[in-house]
C-alpha cells in the first residue's frame, strides 16, 4: 500500500506521518517512511537546492523539473522496490504537491503537470492521500525556525496552494480524503487512524 501526505507549509503533516509509522510499527507491519523532495542521495541535494537556495535564481520551470527530477528518482530508487516488497510505503508528499504548488501557484496548468507527474513516476499513484487542510496564515505562524525559500513566498501564494488541494480533493475524492489540520495533533491522528483502518 501507497499513503501519500499532503498540505500547505507546516500543516503538521511531518508530526502526523511519524505517528502513523510509529503506528503501524507497533503493528508489526512493514512500513516505510520517507519524503519528496529527498528520500535519495539525488533527491536530498534537489531538497537543499530547491529549499535552501537563498538567492533569488531559480525560474519556475527550473523549480517544476527539479521536483520532477527528484520523483522519478524517488520513485524509481525507493518507492517501487519497497512497493514490491509488499511493504507500506509512507511518503512526505508525492504528485499532488507538485500539481498545488506549480500548478495551483506558480501558475502552470494543473492537467499538464499532472501528466508530467504521472511520466516521472511510471503512472505510480497512491492508494490513499491524506490532506491536512489549515488557513496559511494560522499555519505559517507554527514556523519557529528560519523559513525556507517557499515558506518565504507570500501569502496569496500559500492562499493559491490551499485552492489547489481542495479542488483535487473535490475530484478525486475516493483516494484524497481532508483533515483538519487546526486540531491538535492527538486529534488529526485520530481522524487518519480511522481511514487507516478501513485501508490497512
């Protein structure tokens, strides 16, 4: 099985895909959990360029393919191995992120980078998306840290994400399913353990 995780910037989804692992661990059941972009040596130096680049360089196309550049070998590396060993595959945002962020928000059409997406990742989808839906603005105040060059982006951006989300929930609502990303963390996990136990 497939779980992907979505939202905007600090929605709690790293705090939620860690509860569920530690979850299923205790379930003994065979799961991994990893992250895009990262999760391989290529992916991990794609993260850094495309979150820690301070200067003001990076076009949108170039961002677009360096996320798709990072899922194909994620895919390809991680994600497909680990499906044929019959594990549970937990992923830290997978095609849907990049349809809401350069799609939804840098503006390029979502249909043709869902089609780029499908081709980077040899038509992989997930059997399940969690979405934690929050205001940006109630969210991106959690930001305790230095915030990376996409937290950096204002808030209409972050605005256009959460617009995008929610018109892919609206059309795939089977498979993407929102939570509520303003409760606690106790109570997000609670409302993902209960579609997990229909899934797994």
């Amino acid at each position: 099985m497939f779980i992907s995780f979505e939202g905007g910037e600090d929605a709690g989804k790293s705090t939620l895909i860690q509860k569920i692992y530690e979850y299923l661990n205790q379930l003994n059941k065979p799961v991994l959990l990893t992250r895009a972009p990262g999760g391989t040596m290529t992916g991990d130096l794609i993260r850094h360029l495309l979150l820690h680049h301070d200067e003001k360089d990076i076009s949108s196309r170039t961002e677009l393919f360096l996320f798709l550049a990072d899922r194909a070998q994620h895919v390809q590396e991680v994600i497909l191995p680990a499906l044929a060993n019959k594990k549970i595959v937990l992923c830290d945002r997978f095609n849907d992120s990049t349809v809401a962020y350069q799609g939804g928000a840098r503006g390029f059409d979502p249909m043709w980078v869902r089609k780029l997406c499908h081709f980077a990742t040899q038509d992989l989808e997930p059997d399940l998306t969690l979405y934690l839906d929050i205001d940006p603005e109630v969210a991106l105040k959690r930001v305790q840290r230095t915030k990376d060059r996409i937290e950096k982006e204002n808030i209409s951006f972050h605005q256009k994400i959460r617009a995008a989300y929610l018109s892919i929930a609206e059309k795939d609502p089977k498979r993407f399913h929102i939570l509520d990303g303003s409760q606690p963390p106790d109570a997000v996990f609670d409302q993902a353990l209960q579609l997990l136990t229909i899934e797994v």
